[in-house]
C-alpha cells in the first residue's frame, strides 16, 4: 500500500529552475509549505546542468524562459542525459504549440504561470505518487496495453491506469512491439501513442481494427489539432487522451473509449 501524501511528497526531490529569482522563491515556499523536498535552486541552464550532475533530483521545474541553454534545449538535454528525471515545464505562455514542443523534447508535465499550489500539485503529485517506494498495484478492472515510445510517459500512464483500477499487461516503446503484444495479450483496451517509432500509431491503429474490432483503442498523442484528432477516428480510434496526462482526461479517455466500442459492437 502507498504511503500518504505528505510522505510521497517528502520522498521526491525537485530541483527549481527559473531566471526570475522571485519566481523561484514562490515555487519554493509552495513546495516547502506542501512537505516537498528541494534539492537545489538555479536561475540559468548551465548551473542547472552543473548541479544536477552532482545531486540529480526526481523531478526538474523547469521555466521555459530560461537562457543558457533555453528551456525547450534544457529538456532535451534532461532526457538525453539524465533519463531518470522527470522534466516539468513553467510557462506564462499557454499556447498549445509551445506545450507541444516541450513535451517532444521529453517534458511529462506543464504549470501554467501564475503559480498556485493547486496548480502545482496536480502535476507533481501524480509523480510523487509514481515514484513511491511502494507503487499502485494493478487493479481488477479492464486490461489495458500502453505503447508509447517515451519510458516516463509510459510509467506515468500505467500508474494513471492502475490508480482507476485498470490492469495494465503490458508495455511498448514501438508501435510494432505494440503489436506483437496485442497478439500475445488480447487486452481489452490499447492505449497507442500516434509517433511510435517503425509503424506509426495512425497506421497501426488500421491494422488493429481490422483483427480486432473488439479492442478499444485510445490513441495518445500531444497534438490537440482537430486534422489529428479526425484522422485517427477515420482510421478507427475509439477515444483519446491528450498530453500532458492528468487523471481526469485518462479517466474520460478510457471511458469514452470502451463506451464507443461496445456500441459499434453491438
């Protein structure tokens, strides 16, 4: 069984990283008055890299306005190097296109400026929560499939899934392994990120309906465009969630997902 809140939070380090020093001081007397752990605070991206080097945190709050490098260059650089660290984006800018460009470098999360707690827990508390010492274990709902060609959105995912009682039988990086173990598992519900690697999701989402129209597909992707969303219901996507994840769009994506498929399997 998960610890309590207060004890996830104390057990995950977060490293903040902002040019602005006032903001920083926010999200640090945020942080400290909820019980999370500071592992250190930088103003530039080169200091950021120098110390993480040294005491890597779980998790990175980074601003994307930081110089030296930038933001969208310092997540980067966090999941070529540091894979095991979490990168969380801070932005005043709410523009979908800059979200999206974080989360392809290897962003899990986004906190909208101005900063509040409630805010900044719903993205760091699902992280505490995943890496707890004990984790969620699998619940007895559904089976589910997760194919996703990022190991931390995949782990964020499967922790979403399994705290809504779902049981998540397995994991993919591509979407051809996704499909190897969709044979293998026969789950009730996949849930396919569109730019896997070798087959893309949107082509492979062809081939699963075609072999098995049972199978609910929730096709997961960060592009909110409405060509994306009308392309992968054309191709047979029975819902979808939207990155940055958050429990609720999982929770409505799986529910729309296994609604629609029963109705056209009726």
């Amino acid at each position: 069984m998960n610890e309590s809140p207060s004890a996830n939070r104390r057990n995950l380090r977060v490293m903040i990283i902002d040019a602005n020093p006032l903001m920083a001081k926010v999200l640090q007397s945020i942080l400290k008055a909820q019980g999370f752990t500071i592992s250190g605070v930088e103003h530039s991206g080169a200091a950021a890299i120098r110390l993480m080097t040294i005491h890597p945190p779980a998790v990175a709050c980074i601003d994307m306005d930081i110089r030296a490098p930038d933001g969208g260059s310092l997540v980067s650089h966090i999941h070529a190097s540091h894979p095991e660290v979490y990168a969380v984006i801070l932005a005043t800018d709410s523009r979908r296109q800059r979200i999206v460009g974080a989360l392809d470098a290897g962003a899990v999360g986004y906190v909208e400026k101005p900063l509040t707690a409630g805010r900044v827990l719903d993205v760091l508390d699902p992280l505490a929560d995943l890496l707890a010492p004990a984790p969620v274990p699998d619940g007895a709902g559904p089976t589910v499939l997760v194919v996703d060609r990022s190991r931390q959105m995949r782990a964020l995912l499967t922790h979403m899934l399994r705290s809504l009682g779902y049981r998540v039988i397995g994991e993919a990086e591509s979407g051809m392994e996704g499909l190897i173990l969709l044979e293998q598992h026969r789950p009730d519900v996949i849930c396919m990120a569109i730019d896997t690697p070798d087959v893309r999701g949107l082509d492979a989402l062809i081939a699963i309906k075609a072999c098995h129209p049972e199978v609910a597909v929730v096709f997961v992707t960060a592009h909110a465009e409405r060509e994306t969303v009308n392309a992968a219901i054309q191709r047979g996507a029975n819902g979808y969630i939207l990155k940055p994840f958050s429990l609720e769009n999982v929770r409505n994506g799986l529910q729309q997902a296994q609604a629609t498929a029963e109705r056209a399997g009726r």
